[in-house]
C-alpha cells in the first residue's frame, strides 16, 4: 500500500464548471481503482483559469465589489473541491464503497520578501489573442504573456510555499482512512505578520504546493496529471521527442538548456525533482492516462 498525491492541472479541468463535472467523472473512478488497491490518496488541483475567470467576473462587474485574489483563490477551492468530492462520492457509491472524502480549505505559507512577487510568472484565467491581451495591458493594467503556443495570459506572482497551515487536519484525516482534497489551486496564499496570517495577492503554484504537500504527509509518489501525456523536450517542434523514465541529472540538464516552459512544464518538472530527491518516485502524465500512469506504466517517471 502507498501513500499517493494525485495533483490536477487546472487546464486539465475543463473551460466551465459543466466541462469540469462531466471530465471528473473519469478522473473519480481511477482514483476510487487506487482506493481499491488498498491506496492513501490526497488530491491537489489547479486553479489558473477557474481562479482568473472568477477575478475577472468580479472586475468586470458594476454591481458588485472587486474581490481580492486570496478569497477568488479561496472560492476556486470551494467549488472545484465541490466536484471533487462529488464525482468520487459518487463513484465510490457506484461500487459500494464506504469511505468519505472532505476538502479542506487550505492556507499555504509563502515569504512576504519571496522574489516571485516582484516577478509575475504564473498564467491564469483565459486564452487570449496578441491583439487581445494589448488591449488588457492597456485598459487592466494586467501583465500578460505567451503561454506555450496556446495563447496569451495574464500572469501573477507566484511564490514558493514555505508550510500548509491545516497539514495537522490533512494527516488526521487520512491516518483515519479518508480521501482528502487540499493545497487547492496551490493554497490561499498567506506571510506571517505577528501571530497573524494574512492573504496576498498571488497564486502558488499547485505543483510546487502539490510536491511540499507529499513530502509534509510523507507520501510515496507524487502523481501530476495534466494536458498532455508526456514531459516532451523540443515541445511543439518537429523533433519533439516525449521522455519517459528520466533522470533527475538529465531534467535539470533540459532546465539548463531552457527547454521547459517557466508558466507551464518548467514548475512541475522542479517540482517532480524537488520530491523525488528523497528517494521517491514523481510521475507527469495526461489525465487520460492517470490508471497507467498510477501504476508507472505511463507518462514521464522521474526517480530519486
């Protein structure tokens, strides 16, 4: 039996909250085959269209007040851990499974003097078109960039989690048998001021948070799903070529070359090194693939 992270990209989830349900439904049952197998799951997600697309609602409305990016994160995690928890209630109750899941709402603890916030790397809400995302520096203020051949995005600071907050909960929770949603959209991002905690504007990356969630409740693999079935070098390129089981040497080699992404690949291969490190195994597949990939028979296998 293992103890698994199962992180969710946010661009894996679908473009609205219908898109969302219908596509959790396949991720629900290859998480309830890994509870079958006797498994300890907890599950992150992303949150960079969904957390963008409720800021901008709130931006662009006239009737109502502008809401602040750590409650925008904080009501990401609400209604995504919602589906969640409902798909693979579900699903659990499909197969006569008795088990329960919860979603924590979860704070996640970044340094105030991070460099990230003087740094806007971190790609949320829509696609956009060059012509487009002019007009929104223009007009917003936004900072916007080309996100992996998709389009263009805004993007926002994202500092490095330091400590998840509710990570006592978390553990109880799952030293009791039940499944766990947590480290939402990265986490309400939160600096310590006095014995205080107190919201910032960002978005923590998820996989960064994903991998200091595994390591906090000592998990044995770290399972990233995402848009695409494999960590490619050459992305988009002619010479693509998809890499399968690599070595931590090797990846941070790429990284040197600038082959991944700093919105997009670039955070889940540190992450994925960061965790495998310590003699663990972290895995960067499509959600399409997530039953081969929860028995390392797909996606790109990294081990320490």
């Amino acid at each position: 039996m293992s103890r698994i992270v199962v992180s969710l990209g946010g661009n894996a989830l679908g473009k609205n909250p219908a898109e969302q349900k219908e596509l959790l439904k396949n991720v629900a049952f290859h998480i309830v085959e890994l509870i079958k197998d006797g498994h300890e799951v907890v599950i992150a997600h992303g949150n960079g269209p969904q957390v963008g697309m409720i800021n901008l609602s709130f931006t662009e409305s006239t009737s109502t007040p502008d809401m602040p990016f750590p409650e925008c994160g904080a009501m990401s995690q609400g209604y995504i851990g919602y589906h969640l928890q409902n798909s693979i209630g579900n699903e659990l109750a499909k197969q006569k499974i008795k088990k329960s899941i919860a979603s924590i709402v979860t704070q996640v603890v970044v340094d105030e003097f991070d460099p990230a916030f003087d740094r806007p790397t971190k790609p949320i809400g829509n696609f956009y078109t060059h012509e487009e995302s002019k007009v929104l520096e223009k007009t917003m203020g936004y900072d916007m960039v080309e996100d992996a051949g998709r389009g263009y995005r805004r993007v926002v600071p994202s500092p490095m989690p330091i400590d998840i907050k509710e990570i006592d909960i978390v553990k109880s929770l799952l030293n009791e048998g039940h499944i766990v949603v947590t480290v939402g959209g990265g986490g309400i991002p939160v600096i310590r001021k006095g014995y205080s905690l107190v919201g910032v504007p960002s978005v923590i990356d998820k996989d960064n948070a994903s991998a200091k969630l595994a390591e906090l409740v000592n998990a044995d693999i770290l399972i990233i799903l995402t848009a695409v079935d494999n960590v490619y070098i050459n992305f988009g390129k002619d010479n693509a070529e998809a890499l399968h089981e690599v070595s931590i040497e090797r990846l941070e080699t790429l990284i040197e070359e600038k082959q991944f992404a700093e919105g997009s690949m670039l955070p889940k291969i540190r992450a994925s090194i960061n965790f495998a490190r310590n003699k663990k195994i972290s895995v960067i597949a499509s959600l399409d693939n997530a039953e081969k990939a929860f028995n390392l028979e797909a996606g790109t296998i990294i081990k320490g």
